[in-house]
C-alpha cells in the first residue's frame, strides 16, 4: 500500500504549473521556425558558449555578395 503524502500549497501549485506545460501544445509552420523558438528557450552551458566562440573565431569572414560586386554599392 502506498503512503499519500500531503502536499504543500506552493508545491501543488508547482505541480499544476509543470503539468500545464507538459501540456501546452505548439504547431510551428516549418522545421527552422521550431529550431528557432527551441534556442529561444533554451540556456547555453558558459562553458559551452565560450567554445563555441573559440572555434567560430578561426572561421573567415564570408566576401562580398555577387550583386554588390555586379552593382559596385559599399
């Protein structure tokens, strides 16, 4: 048998709200839309971050486009 046990008010508030996200449902017109909103909510690890900015700091910065070189604009 098992022992119920009695929840705080604030705790079945916390429960109430974990389930009602659980819950919610969410339709996104395409896959990048969704990536989107999940880095949107997602926490990036500091640590994590700053490798990231590391290894993007080798990467060259892309030239100019076709057309502003066609068109001679700066």
């Amino acid at each position: 048998m098992k022992r119920q046990m009695k929840l705080t008010p604030q705790e079945q508030s916390q429960q109430h709200t974990a389930a009602e996200q659980e819950q919610t449902v969410r339709e996104f017109a395409s896959a990048d839309e969704m990536l989107r909103d999940d880095a949107a909510h997602t926490v990036v690890p500091p640590a994590v971050a700053e490798r990231l900015r590391e290894s993007a700091a080798g990467i060259p910065a892309p030239g100019r486009s076709w057309w502003k070189r066609l068109f001679k604009t700066d």
